[in-house]
C-alpha cells in the first residue's frame, strides 16, 4: 500500500507542475495573420482580443492609431467584433507615445494599465513590426497574455496575475513571465 502510494506521488508532482503551466493550453489559438501582433486571453471566459498592426490602404502603418485590437467571440461561435467604447476607453484599449517617428517606432500603453508598456519597432531582421515588452530583464517579443482574475466587479476586476509568453529575445527561446500589477 505504502509502495503504491509513493510510485503515485510522481505522477501527481508532474500533473500538478504541468496543469499550472499549461493553464490556458485548452483556450483556441487565434489565427496567425502577417498583421498579428498579439493576443489577450482571460481566465473568465475563452473571448479573445486580437492586436494587429493598422495599415492604411498603402500598406504602411497608420502612425495616430498603429494597433488595431479587436475580439474574436469564440464563445458565440467564433464571430469578430470591434471593441465597445467602453472596452477601448476603459479596459483592452491602448494609446501611443512615439519613440522616434523616423523609424516607426513607439511605446504602446494599454488604457487600464500605464505602468508596463510595449515597444512596437520594427525589425531589423525581417523588417515587420513587432510588439515586445520588458519582465524581469528579459525582452520578450510577445506572442500572447494570459489575465487571471478571481472576483471583483466589472469596473474593478481583482487580477491575480499578468502572464505574458513569447520569445526571449537574448536567447531565442519561448518563455512566459508572470507578475501581478
């Protein structure tokens, strides 16, 4: 009995680590298009805010708004719709401060929380735009964000933590930080 009891304990170590790292795996992946920037998931529902770069009828960026957030209604069958103005002003909006307009380059702010940004610049390497932020001195080039919330109200949701993967710019490698604002 004891012996079975230790060999399970393993098995429950390595569920319990895998279940809390991989705590979004079940959400969709939004479709990958060359203006994808990002994505945000939350923990409340499966409904996911989409952030692609904003190009005039030319192709080039739209220097007043360069991001466009939208959502991706998977819980209504996957449908796209155009934030409210309430969510823009409020919650998953962003606004900008450019860096250097020569290059295309800003910070981008989200409206609900001025104290991280994103660097939207455009790389070196393949010449698109990407959205990049800095956690724990790591750059991360961002590929998604995961908010765990528990609570609140729909003014003031309590977030228990910011989960931001993407790829570690110093090392290439996919990682994902968390913090709690």
């Amino acid at each position: 009995m004891i012996r079975k009891f230790i060999t399970i304990i393993p098995s429950l170590l390595i569920l319990f680590v895998y279940s809390n790292l991989f705590a979004q795996s079940d959400y969709p992946i939004p479709l990958k298009t060359a203006k994808t920037l990002f994505y945000i998931q939350r923990s409340h529902n499966k409904n996911t805010i989409v952030y692609d770069l904003n190009l005039l009828t030319d192709g080039s960026l739209n220097k007043v708004a360069p991001i466009h957030p939208y959502w991706i209604r998977y819980e209504e069958g996957g449908v796209s719709q155009e934030l409210s103005f309430i969510q823009r002003k409020y919650a998953y909006g962003v606004y900008y401060e450019t860096i250097d307009e020569s290059k295309g380059s800003y910070k981008v702010y989200f409206v609900c929380y001025s104290k991280k940004y994103i660097y939207l610049v455009k790389s070196n390497k393949d010449l698109k735009y990407h959205a990049y932020i800095s956690l724990n001195n790591k750059l991360i080039e961002i590929e998604k964000i995961f908010i765990k919330t528990e609570g609140g109200t729909f003014w003031f949701p309590v977030v228990r933590y910011v989960e931001v993967s993407g790829i570690d710019m110093s090392t290439n490698q996919f990682t994902s930080v968390r913090f709690t604002p």
